[in-house]
C-alpha cells in the first residue's frame, strides 16, 4: 500500500470509529446517548494526542486494537445507569440507578474514548508527516468523507454492531499488514466477539437511532419494546382496555369529527390504530424511526399501518409540518420523546424543534376551522407540563384543557387547545402549579427540558474534570506544552470552527429535519467545504490573507442577522439555496483563513494537533448555547476567530500571489 492510499484508509477508520464509538457507546451506556457529546470531546482530544506525540520514537498505533478491545469491552460487560433527572432538567425513561456515579462512567468513558482516539490518531499522525502539510489535510479529508459515507449506508441499512467492527477490523488489518502480530488479531478478534455476541441476541435490531429490543410483557400480554435500554412503548391491540389517555383526545373534540388526523410519534402504531377505530378517514402517521415502524407493521395485531387509511411518513415531525400543504381535524403529538441527542454533537435532542413555541404555531396553522391539537406524555415535573400548557396558552389565546392524572414520579398528562371556542368541550382548563411559568422553549433556545437558562451544575462539574483531566493527559502524552504555543491561532480557529459546524448541524436540523439522513448530509457538506478550500489555498497564495477574515466576519454578521423563521417560510427547494449560502460561505471562508496558514506550519502535526485540541474546547464552549441559544454562538466564533487574528498577525503578510 502507497503512502497515500495509506493516509486515506487511515482518516477514513479515524472517523469511522469516531462514529461508532458515539452511537455504539449510547446504546450501551444508559443516558450516555444523552451526553454523547463527551464522546465527541474524547475523540478530539484523543486524536489531538495522537498528533502531538506523532514524533515520539515509540509508535502506539500498533496498540490501536488492544485500547479498542478495552473500551468496547468495559461498556458491554460493566452495564450501568447514569440517569440524572433532577429538578431543573429532565431525561425520558423510568430505570432504577445502578452501578458507580455518573461522573465516574463518564470520566472512564471518556478517558477510555480518549486513548482509543490517539492510538487511532497517532497511526494518521504519521502518515501525515509525510507529505506537505496542505497535500496531507486534503488526502485526509478525503478519507473522512469517505468514512461518513461509509457509516450513513450501514445506518441506511440498519445493521448491527458486528458490521461496524467488520469494517473497521478489515481496514486496521490491511494497514497492519506484513506486520500483523499476535496483539493486533487478539484485539480485533475480541472486538468482532463482543459486538458478535450483542448482535445475535434474541430479540435485539438497531436502527440509525437506537438499539431496539423486543419482549413478550406476562402482564400485558404484548410485545414491549425498549430502545437503549429503556421502556419506550407497549403493542397494544384495540380490544385491550384501552388506556384513557387515547379516548380522551376525541371525547374532547365537539361532534367527533376527526376525519383527517395526523399523528406526530406515531411509533409502534397504536395511536394509528385507536384514531381508525374512531372513524377517521385519512390518518397521516410521522414516525422519524423506520425499525420502529417495521415493529408496528410487522406486530400490531390490528395492522394500522396496512390500512389503505393511512399514509406513513418516516420523517421528523416538525418537518413534516413544514412541508405539507394538507389541514387536519385534530393534530397529536403522541409521546413523542427521544432516548438520544442529534448527531453526538450539541444538546439538542431529536424532539427538540416539536416543542417550541414556532412549531406550535406551525401546528395551529396547519388545523381546519374547528380543528384540534392535543399532547400528552409521562412527566416526572409539574413544571414541564406548566411549561407545554403555557406556551398553548400563548399560541392559541386560551388555556388548554388539562388531564393530569399524577402518580408517583411521573404524571400521565394530556393537553388539548383549538383555535375555536366551540372546538372543545373541557372538563377542567389549566392553572398554573408553577411560579413562575418557564418561559417557552423558542428555535433559537429549542431546550424545553431545561427549566431555565443555565448550565446544569453537572454538566459543569463534568466539563471541568473533562478540562482538567485533558491537560494532564496532553502533559504526559505529548510532553512540553511549548512547542504547541507557537500555533495558539490554530487552536482558536479550532474552537470557532467547531461551533460554527455546530450551529449549522443544529439549523439544518430545523430546516429539514432532525433525522439521520440530513445530519450525515450536512457533515459531509461541511467537509467538502473544507476539501474545496483545500484545493483552492493549494493553487492560490491570497496576497492580504487578514482580507478573508474581514470577508469571514461579513458573512457571519449575515448568518447572524438572517432569521431562521423566514428561511423556513420559503419553499424547500429555495430554503435549501438559502440555508447552504448561509452555512457554508462562512465554513468554506473559514476554512480559507486555516489553510493560508496550515500551508506554511513548520510542523504540520503539531499545528494540526493544536486545531483539533481547539476544537475540543470549542466543543465545551457549545454548551453555552444551554443560556444564550444557539444563534449567539456565531458572536462567540466571531470573538474566537478575533483571538486568532491577533495572536497569527505574523503570518497574515504575503508579498506575492501564487496562481
């Protein structure tokens, strides 16, 4: 193998295995899908090592397989709950605690992540060194394009564990060779028979989102199907009792007429099924899951989802609603909660845009005259429901009517509103229990589990240990911080790109959904930006390179003023013109101003490694976004791209320009 298909089928497992380890490890660990972003910072961190101790005489990438075998054997065979609920923010799912505090899986899982990445890392490191330092990000970049592509068509194809580590064992071992040894097949063989294992399990499947399991309940007499380790929902047939919860929905509606009737979490089918058996004629079912819905196709006793009725719709609820033209008798945002964050990257949980007051609004827009909307779910805080209640107050004019039937821990609570007075008839309207009512959740803060603007006290204890714990592993690994001084612009540049490539996997997501399939097309979007600014700073020298950050700054103030609620009133062929001249103009600009200096680095892995370190701590940055939203991110980057300019002046003179 040449050195450069080398470099490539190198970053291509770099990548890949960043992937797997964020959506393998949160189906593993329970609630760790909710913090998956520290997988991500493990994994910069990790491979910031790697590239600065790339000139170390001893080469640890041969010990790559062993470190994977380690993490993937400590978060399959040391199962625990992290769950961390509290008073001011809330995660789904009823689970016992169990196992060590949550600090100390993360810390370990973390670190673990972080080794894991740097072995990884250090074998591109090398490969890198190789090569001009412009020659080597692009090859590199090629193979990470190449490794997102790779992963989103096993996600497409809903495969297991065992596929991934077939990959990833097939690439390692063809770059281990002649030299494959005795630790490098004992590693990935415990790799391949640990995911083997967890893959054949009984009952056990995986879509682009979760780990899925189904069992027969003795008490329900139906399949339960649970995702990441958690209860999520029950198949349950029309002639069971039927929970009061679905009958409620209709008896609320004056005259029962509930002829069209979209269903928003459709899942399993049981909604569906309850709405045909109440006479609707056209039910439009959204489930953003395609292995859930298969489960409902495939197990619902009543078959919902065969009934010439209803019209699937694999999709995110939210967009589902903005792109149909049709009107509905009653809309139902049916337990629409998730178990897992978008992408590993940002807070942002794939429900997130359902809930705020623009998607409410969207909602009510989309009702006939005497149409309806209704929601309902387990609560484990009064408040959240005061929050949903208060926000239906404020979108439709009135209070909704409210069934809160309490219970230990979680009340099962169902709102229902209707722009009409004579739409409903009420039993009891909402009342506040919560002084003051938390604010609604907005697209630019689309955070409705968070009570208020504030970084919960754990998240900041975990950054902080997360902080600390990566400048001792950097001292040890890499040795002396000094040599990486010299390359502060780079780091700064790191720390605002990452919050730039958040901000747009995020506004993506409220544009077009917050499923897989747009999430995997934006990150590749994000890299081609990066390849095309590549090949562009290969060929051209810019003779004032302080201009770009002047041409940088314009398009971030744009970015900034632009509002998101008028990109999405556009139609989606003109929002997507839009949305891709606002995210990647500043990315590819962005990427101009790295790649005018990276070209010039005396040490191409050292300034790299400084970048990706930078993009660790942009990454911790993101969470700023839990106070001021997301939209003012793009100030921060802005602040940080400032930073970069002052401490690379040095570097910003050129005395010719180079065609």
């Amino acid at each position: 193998m040449n050195d450069r298909s080398r470099l490539v089928l190198l970053s291509f497992v770099m990548l890949f295995v960043e992937l797997v380890l964020i959506r393998w490890a949160g189906s593993n660990v329970l609630y760790l899908s909710y913090f998956s972003n520290f997988v991500l910072l493990g994994s910069f961190l990790g491979i910031g090592i790697g590239f600065l101790r790339s000139r170390s005489s001893r080469d640890l990438f041969p010990y790559a397989p062993v470190a994977l075998a380690a993490l993937v054997a400590f978060v399959r065979f040391f199962p625990v709950s992290i769950r961390s609920s509290g008073a001011d923010l809330l995660f789904f799912g009823i689970v016992k605690r169990s196992g060590p505090p949550r600090s100390v899986v993360l810390a370990v899982v973390f670190v673990a992540v972080t080794a894991a990445m740097a072995f990884i890392g250090e074998g591109v490191a090398r490969a890198f060194a190789k090569f001009t330092a412009l020659e080597a990000y692009r090859l590199d970049l090629i193979g990470s394009v190449a490794g997102i592509v790779g992963f989103s068509a096993l996600s497409f194809l809903h495969t297991p564990p065992l596929a991934w580590g077939i990959v990833v064992t097939i690439a390692l071992t063809s770059l281990y060779l002649p030299r494959l040894g005795i630790t490098q097949i004992a590693g990935l063989l415990a790799v391949l028979a640990i995911l083997g294992v967890e893959s054949f399990a009984s009952g056990t499947s995986w879509s682009p989102y979760y780990k899925i399991e189904v069992q027969q309940d003795a008490v329900l007499h139906s399949p339960v199907v649970s995702v990441n380790g958690v209860p999520h929902q029950a198949i349950l047939p029309i002639s069971s009792k039927v929970p009061i919860i679905y009958t409620k929905v209709y008896d609320r509606v004056a005259g029962n007429d509930v002829n069209d009737v979209l269903i928003v979490g459709a899942g399993t089918g049981n909604d569906v099924a309850y709405a045909l058996s109440r006479g609707a004629k056209r039910v439009d079912a959204v489930e953003i899951d395609p292995r859930l819905h298969q489960l409902g196709t495939e197990l619902h006793p009543d078959h919902p989802f065969a009934d010439p009725r209803v019209h699937s719709h694999i999709d995110d609820g939210r967009a589902f609603l903005q792109r149909t033209h049709r009107r509905f008798d009653l809309i139902l945002f049916a337990l629409p909660d998730s178990i897992t964050l978008v992408a590993g990257q940002s807070s942002l949980r794939l429900e997130s845009y359902l809930f705020t007051k623009d998607a409410l609004e969207t909602a009510r827009d989309h009702l006939k005259p005497n149409g309806a909307f209704g929601m309902y779910n387990y609560y484990e805080q009064r408040w959240l429901i005061d929050r949903y209640a208060g926000t239906l107050n404020e979108v439709f004019g009135r209070p909704p009517c409210i069934d809160d039937q309490g219970g230990t821990g979680f009340h099962l609570a169902f709102l229902e509103d209707a722009v009409s007075d004579a739409a409903l008839r009420c039993d009891a309207t909402w009342v506040t229990q919560t002084t003051p009512v938390p604010r609604p959740a907005t697209d630019d803060h689309p955070f409705p589990y968070l009570r208020n603007r504030t970084i919960p006290g754990f998240y900041l204890a975990t950054i902080g240990l997360i902080l600390l714990a990566s400048l001792v592993m950097v001292r040890i690994a890499a040795g002396p911080l000094r040599p990486m001084a010299r390359y502060g612009d780079l780091f700064f540049m790191g720390a605002a790109f990452l919050l730039l490539e958040t901000m747009y996997v995020v506004r993506f997501a409220l544009f077009f959904g917050t499923t897989w399939f747009v999430n995997a097309l934006v990150f590749a979007g994000v890299l081609l930006s990066v390849l095309l600014a590549v090949e562009v700073s290969k060929r051209i020298t810019f003779r004032r390179p302080a201009r770009l950050y002047v041409i940088l700054v314009a398009f971030l103030a744009v970015a900034f003023v632009v509002p998101s609620g008028w990109v999405l009133s556009l139609a989606v062929p003109l929002r997507f013109l839009v949305a891709v001249g606002l995210a990647f103009a500043p990315i590819f600009t962005a990427n101009l101003v790295f790649t005018q200096r990276f070209k010039d680095a005396s040490s191409s892995t050292i300034a790299f490694g400084a970048n990706l370190l930078g993009a660790m701590f942009g990454g911790l940055l993101e969470y700023g976004a839990l106070v001021v939203g997301y939209r003012a991110l793009l100030i921060v980057a802005g602040v940080l791209y400032g930073c970069a300019f002052v401490l690379g002046r040095r570097h910003l003179r050129v005395d010719a320009l180079v065609a």
